[in-house]
C-alpha cells in the first residue's frame, strides 16, 4: 500500500494514487464524485477554477 505524502516534497505521482485510493474509500460511501484533484500550475499560482473555490469556502467557513 503506498502511503501518501501530505507536504510540499509529495510528487505529483504520489498524490495522485493517494486521491484514486480515497476515491475507492468515498466510493464504499457512495461519495467518489465528491473527491476532486485541483492542481496547481506551480508552487504560488493556482488556477482561476481554484481560486474561486478557495473564495467560496472562506466565505462560507471563515465569517
């Protein structure tokens, strides 16, 4: 089983299998459409897609 890396040094690679094995988990649950894959271009840009979902869960959480 490989065990994903939760840090910045995680390669693409390893985060990939570490989403396709949560989805199997989700899927048990009937959830596998809820888990999403949002990559970013590089380290400090994200894509517009992605910074409008970070906006839409700060203002849903952080009020």
């Amino acid at each position: 089983m490989v065990q994903p890396q939760l840090d910045r040094d995680a390669t693409p690679a390893d985060v990939k299998t570490a989403i396709e094995q949560a989805k199997r988990v989700y899927a048990l649950c009937g959830s596998a459409n809820k888990m999403e894959l949002q990559e970013p271009w590089d380290y400090n840009r994200l894509p517009t897609k992605t910074q409008d979902e970070i906006v839409k869960w700060m203002n849903a959480n952080l009020r």
